[in-house]
C-alpha cells in the first residue's frame, strides 16, 4: 500500500514522498517499511519497539491509535497510510 | 534564510493579532531549496486545539495536518514550516516548543503579539537528525516584495 512520507523522514527515504511497501496490517506495514528503509527505524519506534508517542499514523482517514485494533487493523493494498509527526508549543512554562 | 512574500507574512502575523489573547498557529507550505533554504509559497491557517490553555500552547489537531499535508501534495509542495503566536511574550522559543518540535528542516515562525498587535516575528531552523541531536538555529526571515516575487518567477528562481 502507499504510504505517505512526511517532509524530514524523506531523507530516509531517498527523497520520496509516497513509497509502496506490502504489509496485512497497519503494524507488518510499518515493520516492513523499516525494513526496505533502515534508516527510517529509530525515527518510528523507540528502543522497544513502541511507535514513538509524537508520530500519529493515519489509515486513509482514521488515527490509528483509535481504531478498535489500532495497529493490528487490517489493510488492504488500495488503502493509504500517512506518517504525521504532531506539531505543538507554547510561550511559556505553566 | 526562508523567504516568505510580504503577503504572507503580514498574514500570519494579522493571524497573531485575531487570536489574541490565544495562541494561533497554521502551515507553511513550499519547497526546500539546497543550500538557500526554506521557500514559503502559501500559508495555511489551522486550528489551535489547545483550547484548556490556548493562552500559553497550540496545538494542531493530526487530522488537520494530513488534511495540509494532502493539500500540499496537490499542489506540488511540502510541509516547509509553521507558525504561532507567542501573546504578551518574546518571539523566541520556549522549552515547550523545543520539546514539542519533531520535523527537522522545518522553519518555525514565532510572532510576539503585544496587547493586541503582532511585533517581532522570527524564524528558527530546526537543525539535526534525530530527537537527540536537534537544536533550534536563528534563521534570517527574508520577506519578499510583489516585485521581488515577479522577478524571481520570470528568472525561474521560485
């Protein structure tokens, strides 16, 4: 399935944006895109294993932390995921 | 240095002042040019959902940034940067925004707005390859006249 790259991971990437990889779920897809892209691993996951608490990954439309199997949610090769890192701030200290 | 039309820039400046007291925050989108930086093309405006302190953080909801994302794709761009507000405080970054600050290349635009009305507005790069190497560095914010713009199309410098 395609998955969309965001702006400071496509150095990993060769510079693509949209890259295809083959996966069941949400989870083999990500671990199969660490594969074909070493270098991606440690800006996805953490030492553990985990996907790092500020990288959202999008099943077309839905956050997959939300659906009912987040990661182990099938998919299916017409559907797209996107890579989003969150974007937050603030002045000052609360 | 990113470069950003006057346009644009007096835009998400004016954005600071609508918000006020509240942080805004929104998307710049453009192309990476090696070696010269980040081209600002279109700004988009989003949605601050740190509604429970939005006084003091921002926060642009996932679902709104691959709307943006998807966007710039459309339009032959890429996510080069962000913006917000920083009400009653200097244009510089916080710890929070450090912390908070995970797309490495990206330009973060950070306006003061003093009672009301936007004053300093600076860049920051964030440099580095990983959450462990990365470091916030003072970029020069170059704002381009129409005229300038005009020029640099008819040359294919844009």
């Amino acid at each position: 399935m395609k998955i969309h790259i965001p702006t400071p991971l496509r150095t990993y990437t060769g510079g693509k944006e949209t890259v295809e990889v083959a996966g069941a779920t949400v989870a083999t897809t990500l671990e199969q895109l660490a594969l074909d892209f070493p270098a991606l691993r440690n800006h996805l996951f953490t030492p553990e294993g985990k996907l790092r608490s500020f990288v959202n990954v999008y099943l077309n439309d839905d956050d997959v932390r939300y659906l009912p199997s987040k990661e182990e949610t099938v998919a299916g090769a017409n559907d797209e995921l996107t890579i989003i890192p969150s974007i937050a701030g603030g002045c000052c200290c609360l | 240095m990113i470069r950003i039309s006057e346009a644009d820039f007096a835009a998400l400046r004016a954005h600071g002042e609508e918000t006020y007291p509240h942080e805004c925050c929104g998307v710049l989108l453009g192309k990476n040019q090696p070696g010269v930086g980040n081209h600002v093309h279109l700004i988009v405006p989003a949605g601050n959902t740190r509604t429970d302190s939005a006084h003091n953080r921002y926060n642009i909801a996932p679902q709104e940034l691959v709307r943006i994302q998807r966007q710039a794709r459309g339009l032959g761009f890429d996510i080069v940067g962000f913006y917000h507000s920083h009400p009653d405080h200097p244009a510089q970054w916080s710890q929070t925004d450090f912390a908070e600050a995970h797309w490495m290349g990206c330009s973060y635009l950070i306006t003061s707005v003093e009672k009301g009305k936007a004053v300093t507005t600076n860049s920051f790069l964030l440099t580095g390859t990983s959450e462990e190497d990365k470091a916030f560095q003072n970029e020069q914010v170059e704002v381009e006249s129409p005229a300038v713009e005009v020029a640099m199309n008819e040359r294919g410098e844009a």
